[in-house]
C-alpha cells in the first residue's frame, strides 16, 4: 500500500505537463510539432531556449516535489529512500503518460534528472558530467540522455551494495528492481533515437537538422 500511495503522489506531480501548457500558453500544442514530445528537447527546438530552460526546471521540480512529498509521509521508515524512488518513477510515468492527454507526453529525462538530485548528489554530478560530455563531443541529447540512465543504475547498484541508502537489505533488489525499470523505461522510450543514432540520421542539438528528433 506505501507503494502505491507514492506512485500516485509521483503520478499526480507528473500530470504537470510543463511542455504542453507552455505551449498552449503560446498558442499550440507542443506534441504536434518536431518530435511529437512534450519535453525538454522539443520545446528547445520549436520555441527556443528559454522556453527549453521553462519546461526542463518545471518537469525537473515536480519529481524533486514528489520524492520529497514521500520523504516527509515517511519519515523514519527503514526504506524511506526506496519509497522516494517510487515516487520518482510515480512522476516519470505521469510525464510520459499523462491520462488527460491521451497518455502522450515526454521521455522523462528532465524528471529523470530530479530523481537524481533527490537521491544522491554523487550519483548527480557524475551523471550531470557524463551528459554535458556526451551532448558538447556529439551534439546528440539521446545519446546524453541513454548514458546517464544506464550510469544512474549502475551507481544505486554499487552505493546501495554499500549501504549508503535508507534501505532494507531485505528491500534491496526492489530498490534496485524500480531504479531498473526506470532505466528500461527510458531506454524504450528513445528505441526511435537510437535507431536513427545508429543510421547516423539523428538529429543534433545544433546544426545538421534532420527529420524526426529526440
């Protein structure tokens, strides 16, 4: 029941689809044009920088407002870090699945990214690092985005292995199952990206703009 009580606080956070209603306040819907994607990405590429700034810190503080709503509900439990986390998969999913809009929304990197300032600051700079990395060498967003998601399991492997969570060890491989699934999800959700990353047709951040994109 805890469970389900934090991904319907994550889900109902997600539903605040930043891209689709700064779009609308500029009278379109965002998931009509470029992509098809009411995230971050999109809205850099049809309405500009500041709008892709608007929209990444709006998706990005709803998931750090969900994890943080699951911390305060519980607050002492051994699995307290467990049940941020399945808020943050609660908001990821309301992003990408929002029920008002015919479940089509983003890619949950933006929410993605609160996940990780949420759970540990280690996890975030070495992450942050990678992506800026990844997007100044290639100029490809996805392959940014794709390497952070893996990096990021990877390292609540090894740090909760180690016991720097507020975990159960018996609660262990759950944790590691939703920080799985997260992964897995995002993944899926750029299967078109690393299509066109493979075929060498994927549109870049700036410069050599092609069809479809991130």
């Amino acid at each position: 029941m805890d469970r389900i009580v934090c991904l319907a606080i994550g889900y109902v956070c997600g539903l605040f689809q930043t891209g689709y209603l700064y779009g609308r306040w500029n009278h379109i819907d965002i998931r009509q044009y470029g992509s098809g994607n009411s995230g971050t990405t999109n809205a850099l590429r049809v309405l500009g920088k500041k709008a892709g700034l608007i929209v990444f810190l709006g998706d990005f503080f709803k998931t750090v407002l969900g994890c943080l709503l699951a911390r305060l509900l519980f607050a002492g439990s051994p699995n307290v870090d467990m049940y941020a986390l399945y808020a943050g998969l609660g908001v990821v999913l309301g992003h990408n699945f929002p029920c008002y809009l015919g479940f089509k929304g983003g890619k949950g990197i933006a929410s993605m990214a609160g996940i990780l300032c949420s759970m540990d600051w280690r996890v975030t700079v070495v992450c942050a690092l990678l992506f800026l990395g990844a997007v100044i060498l290639t100029r490809y967003v996805s392959l940014g985005s794709i390497l952070v998601v893996v990096t990021f399991f990877i390292q609540i492997v090894v740090y909760g292995l180690c016991g720097d969570y507020t975990v159960a060890e018996s609660s262990l491989p759950e944790f590691f199952g939703v920080a799985g699934f997260l992964m897995v999800m995002a993944v899926w959700r750029h299967r078109a990206n690393i299509k066109r990353l493979l075929s060498g047709t994927e549109n870049k951040l700036w410069g050599n703009k092609k069809q479809g994109g991130s």
